[in-house]
C-alpha cells in the first residue's frame, strides 16, 4: 500500500505554536548528543530518539515519539522556503545552530547539518554534529602525503565514500591547511554549509545552496566570474555538476569535491555512470588530464579512548600509469596501480589497516571485518612483503 505524505501545515496551524519553546524541545535532543559524545541524531516515529556514538546506535532514555510529537519537534526548523521543498520532494537539508554550555558555563553554538525525511507516510529526521573545529591532518591521523594534494595549482582532487565516512571533515582539514598557508581566494559551494572557516592567509567565501544561490547549476556559472583559485563542489551528485567543475579544473582551478564511491579505483566507474555511455571516451580522456588524486576513506572505531575512530584511507595519485589505465579502459587494474605506486605516495585500504593495527589503534578483528582483501592483510601482518603483478 503506497504511503500519502502528510499534510502540509497552514500557516495557521504553525502560527498558533510557541516557536521558542518548540525550538528549544527540539534543541535538547541535539544537546543530549553533544554531551554523550555523539556524532547523529535520529527521529523516527514509533521509536526513541537515537544517537549515534562510536559508530554505534544507542537509544535515549525516553518514551517513543509518536506522529503529532514528530511534527511538533522538527516543523518550527524550517522557514517557508524549506517547508516547501520539504512537502514538495519528500525531504530538506539545511543547517541547525544550537548553543550548547561548556564546562566553564560559557555558551557555544554548534552546527548540526540536518536532514528531514518521509518514510511510510511520517516524518523524521536524521542530523549529523558538525565539529566546532577544523582538526589539522595529525588530528585527523591522516596520513602525510594529504598535504601535498594542497599545493596542486589546478585540476581536481575527489574525496570518496559512502555517508559518515569523514570525507567533508577532510576536506575541510585541507581547505583550512591552504588557508594557513596560501594567499589564495577559496570558494566553497555547500548543501548546506557544515564547517565555518575564519579568514588566516586566504580569501574565504562560503555560499549555501538555497540559502544564498537557488541552486547548484547558477551557483557554478557565477563561480567563474569570481576569480576563485580554489574551489569546493559539495557533493558531485549529478551529470551536470560533475561537468561544470570538470570544466572549472579545466580552466584553471584547482576543485575539491566528494563523491559516493566505495573505493579510489571504483570511482571512475561511479564518474561513468553518471554521463551517457556514448560521452564515457571523452569523459575518460578529460579525467586522465584533469583529474589529480582520488582519495577514499571509511571510518573504523579505536580501541582506544582518543581518538574515538580513525580514517582508514586508500589514495590514487594520478601518474602516468594510472592516466593510460584510464584512457585504455581498464580500471581493473587500478589497484595493481596503486600497489606499485606506494613510492609515490599511492597507499591501499590495507596499508591503512596495517598501519593502525600495528600501532595498536584498532583491533585486527575490526581491520579484517572491513579489509577488501583479509588474506592479504593477515600476510601483512606476518610480514610478508606483498607485491602487485606487473601490469605493464
């Protein structure tokens, strides 16, 4: 049986509700995440409001929130412009600030990115907490060649994986690494805006799709008049988008933007599948040219009690070898690519594992339940030296 959205609010109906007091109902759930720890709040009907803490689910200690409850908590957050995407496309994302009190009784605001759903007929929410600060790539345990994706002069660097896997939050370390240390105009394009940057050595403006352009196609067609040197494209979720900054890397910038990949190799088949297949030739020879470096992370929890998770990352340079693999169309052997690359600053999903198993971050068992290849990370850790085939 289909399931009917519910029925959009009249101004009335919301008009007769105290704005404050619901924004603050809504406003301590979002503080109970932050004093646990946490990195999501969850608001389904028929269930509590749950959390998401070191990578784990846990549910508050409060009764099930029911239909009425659910649209009291979370309609007050939207203006009028999102309440009608909201009816109109099942779904809205925005920003949330909240203040949150410290220990030393200071008030802060925390950033959550939000996103309101429907699901069989009822709302709710899913909203990820946006960290107060930028950490730096020794905070993030990110390996060092990170830093040398920063100093290309153009092209475009790809952050891949699947939801919560840490890619805005490293990309927002290298962002604000070039801050620090370039006197360059960055120009971010956001859906919403997650981390705030505070001006050192760059020119730093940030534009919130719906907030501050209509969307993603005009905010890219005025981007290149205003003379950025760096960019960051959001998420790459279409054709167009994915085209427009292609052509921005192509023009003289240097684009930073994520894609939902399970892997760096991966990616260039998740590009593909974006476009027409009578466009891949083109598009393969564009990203060859273009295209700088693909890096793909994943989240592990420690077993320590800092830092909470790290990022298990794979990083695809673009050297000569990967760039014919990708203009003779076979991507199957980019991984043996990357194997006999690691001289360059290539690593692999296990290099990563191996690395903070070795270093007793995260537990083996942890490692080989995400490992692409367990048998090679156990040889690994037997000290086994493992080599690619050779591939040319």
């Amino acid at each position: 049986m289909a399931h009917a959205a519910p029925a959009a609010p009249s101004s009335a109906g919301l008009g007769g509700l105290n704005k404050a007091r619901v924004e603050l109902e809504i406003n301590k759930l979002f503080r109970a995440l932050i004093k646990f720890g946490g990195s999501d709040l969850h608001l389904k009907v028929g269930k509590p409001a749950t959390i998401r803490v070191r990578g784990g689910l846990r549910e508050l200690d409060m009764p099930a929130i029911n239909e009425e409850e659910m649209k009291r908590l979370i309609l007050p957050m939207m203006d009028e412009r999102q309440l009608q995407i909201f009816y109109e496309e099942g779904g809205a994302d925005f920003a949330h600030v909240v203040e949150y009190e410290n220990d030393q009784g200071k008030k802060e605001p925390w950033r959550f990115r939000v996103n309101l759903l429907i699901q069989m007929g009822n709302p709710g929410m899913v909203s990820r907490k946006v960290e107060r600060s930028i950490p730096n790539f020794e905070g993030l345990y990110l390996p060092p060649v990170i830093e040398t994706l920063c100093h290309f002069d153009q092209g475009m660097v790809l952050l891949a994986g699947v939801t919560g896997s840490g890619k805005s939050t490293t990309i927002a370390s290298m962002l604000d690494y070039i801050n620090h240390n370039e006197r360059l105009h960055i120009l971010t394009i956001e859906d919403p805006i997650e981390f705030v940057y505070t001006e050192d050595k760059a020119l730093i403006n940030q534009r919130e799709v719906g907030v501050d352009v209509k969307d993603f196609k005009i905010a890219m067609k005025h981007a290149v008049r205003q003379d950025p040197d760096i960019m960051l494209v959001g998420e790459m979720r279409d054709m167009e988008t994915f085209e427009t900054a292609m052509h921005a890397a192509e023009t003289g910038h240097l684009v930073f933007g994520t894609i939902h990949a399970s892997s760096a190799p991966s990616t260039i088949g998740r590009i593909l599948d974006l476009f027409p297949r009578e466009m891949h030739p083109a598009l393969r020879g564009s990203m060859s040219f273009n295209l700088k470096a693909i890096v793909a992370q994943k989240l592990l929890p420690t077993i320590r009690d800092t830092p909470k998770r790290v990022p298990i990352v794979e990083i695809m340079l673009m050297n000569g070898t990967v760039r014919k693999l990708i203009l003779e169309e076979k991507d199957e052997k980019l991984f043996d690519a990357m194997r006999i690359g690691k001289d360059d600053g290539m690593q692999m999903f296990n290099d990563s594992l191996y690395h903070f198993v070795t270093k007793e971050y995260v537990s083996r068992a942890a490692a080989f339940e995400i490992s692409p290849n367990v048998e090679q990370l156990k040889m690994m850790l037997k000290g086994i030296d493992v080599k690619g085939p050779g591939i040319l």
